[in-house]
C-alpha cells in the first residue's frame, strides 16, 4: 500500500516569513535590549534593524552574521529546505556582502515525521548552498513540535561597499528585484484552492537566490538595500524611510507581482495571510495611502518569503543598476522615487 504524500505545510500552524512576530511586538521585545553593544568594532548590531550584524575584522573588511528559519510554506520537503535557505543566505546579499558559510537549524516533531523526511528538507538546503558556492558547514537540530529549518550564515563584505537599510538620499529612485504575492499563492494553497501553476511560480521566485546584491554592492550609487520579507514591502520601506528620515513613494500600478489577475481573484476569495493583517495593525498608521485600492494596499503589506531587494539608488546610477538586474534576470524598472515630504513614511500611489 502506497503512503500519502507528504504535506509539510499541516503541521505548521505558520507559513515561512509570514510566521514572523508582527513588527510591533517586535519592537517591545527588543526594546528590553537596550543599547547596541558598546564594541566600536561592531559596526552594525540590532539597535539599526538591518539584515545582518556586521563586524569589523581591522583589515578594510568586516563579518556579516545573520540567521532565519521558519515553518513550512510548501509541501515538497526538498523545496520547503532550498527555500529557507535561499531566505537565510540572502541577508548576507542585502549587505552587498558575499557569503562564506552556513550552519543548518533544524526543529523536527520526530513523532509524527519521518527522519528521512527531515534529510530531504537538508538536502535541499544543501543545494542551495552549493547554488551560493558555500558549504553547509554543520548545524544543530531539537525535537520540536512542529517542522522547523533554517540556516546561520557567515559572509564577508568590504567595508567601503557595505549596504545598509539605512543611507536613502531624496531624489533616489527605488527598485524591487522579485514580484510580489507569495503570501497571497501560499494562503490559497492553505485554502486548497490554488492552481498548481501559481504555486510553482511562487516556489521558484522564493527558491532564487538574490545573488545581485553582491554585484548591487560594488555600485556606489546603491544608497541603500534590504530584503523584503515577512514585514511586507511597506514594512521594510518604512525601515528604510525612518533609517535617514525621508519619506518613500511608490507607484502601486510599477509594482512586479506573480500572476497580477490571479492574485486579485485570490484576494477577492479572501485569500490574506494573517500577517498581512499583523503588518498593517503594525504600521499602517505610517502608510499614507493615495486613492489605493484594498489590493494593492494588502500586497505591499503582504508578508514575502525569499524576496526581492529593495533598493535606493541615485538617479546618475539607474543606468547601471538596471543593467546589471537585467543582467541576472530581475525586474529592472524603478516603483517610485525617495522624496523629502512626511520623514519617515511612506506613500502609496
């Protein structure tokens, strides 16, 4: 008698980036911190909120340090492993930085799966390692109830061409690298009523590595980057917006997404991740919203897996940045413009 195929996505009660604390509790945990560590070698901590700490080693360059894992968003054990790995490795790729090395994290109910099961979400972690030309170094795994993966990633960037989130300069142009909608494909997968096509052209977006930032990071008109990711593009613009007090507009109509028609049919059947709704409880009072509909204001809210990069560049440098986003595939239209206007907010068109 032949087993049921797995389905990872029934034991996790969250889908990948989408089950990330809502930005606002975020902010009363981190809060109890204090102050970034008093280290002057530390050049990046958690007090910016960035992608990834950043230490300097003395010699013009610095370790780049970052983790992230989370529950299944796809049912295939292989891809629900490439796809967190690509989401981890690409905090090093938001720095500009290039990585060097991962360490595996893993969390399996050993009860209810299969260790087998479990190899295959490695092995797919592994992969896209070897995509990133980094060893999966080791790790270290718990039993927990329900399926956990992720990686630590180690990186290295010259510190003259370190990215930040922070560093938007008025009159820059801004860029999104991959489409949106992940969230919206994966809750109707949730619901049972997405097509099989639209889950693969998600997967694939979440399963490609944003390797650009490494070549993004040697333009010096790159002013600014960061992944967007289970904070939604509004989300991580905001951060962006509040890192040098300007204000970010963005052309709702410029916006990539997956299948534009099929995700308006998904929102209009009710398909909203539930941190959509965190997001905007979060931060919608810092979004000001010109004459938007209720759909594009839940698609930049809408929690990304594995985005894309969002970046500032100036308007001398578009040429170049567009040129070497061609280059690698990925969507090379600006989605709006940095403007002085309400400090630390941004503003949908």
């Amino acid at each position: 008698m032949e087993k049921e195929p797995i389905r990872l996505t029934q034991f996790s009660h969250g889908a990948g980036c989408g089950c990330k604390i809502a930005p606002g509790v975020l902010d009363r945990i981190l809060g109890q911190l204090g102050a970034q560590a008093d280290d002057p070698r530390l050049l990046v901590g958690h007090g910016a909120r960035d992608d990834a700490a950043v230490y300097d080693l003395g010699d013009g360059t610095a370790a780049v340090s970052t983790t992230d894992f989370f529950m299944p968003i796809v049912d295939d054990p292989r891809n629900f492993g490439r796809i967190a790995a690509a989401n981890a490795i690409s905090d090093i790729y938001a720095m500009g930085g290039r990585p060097l090395m991962a360490i595996a994290i893993l969390g399996w109910p050993v009860d209810k799966l299969d260790p087998e099961v479990a190899g295959q979400v490695l092995e797919g972690g592994r992969s896209i390692c070897a995509e990133a030309g980094i060893p999966l170094a080791g790790g270290h795994s718990i039993d927990s109830p329900e399926p956990i993966f992720g990686l630590a990633v180690t990186g290295r960037v010259s510190i003259d061409r370190l990215k930040r989130n922070g560093g938007a300069q008025v009159g820059d142009k801004l860029y999104l690298t991959k489409p949106l909608g992940v969230g919206m494909v994966t809750t109707a997968q949730k619901k049972g009523v997405v097509s099989a096509e639209h889950l693969q052209a998600a997967a694939d977006n979440m399963m490609r590595l944003n390797k650009a930032g490494a070549v993004l990071g040697d333009i010096a008109g790159v002013h600014a980057m960061t992944d967007v990711t289970g904070f939604g593009l509004a989300g991580h613009g905001l951060e962006m917006a509040r890192a040098t007090n300007v204000e970010l507009v963005v052309d709702g109509t410029a916006l990539p997404t997956l299948d534009r028609v099929a995700l308006k049919g998904y929102h209009a059947a009710g398909c909203v991740p539930g941190g959509t709704r965190r997001n905007w409880a979060s931060y919608g009072e810092d979004l000001i919203l010109d004459d938007t509909t209720d759909f594009v204001r839940d698609l930049v809210c809408d929690p990304q897996t594995s985005g894309g990069l969002l970046l500032a560049v100036a308007p001398a440098s578009t040429g170049e940045v567009e040129d070497a986003l061609r280059g690698e595939g990925l969507h090379a239209q600006s989605i709006g413009e940095v403007v002085t206007g309400a400090s630390g907010r941004l503003r949908l068109r």
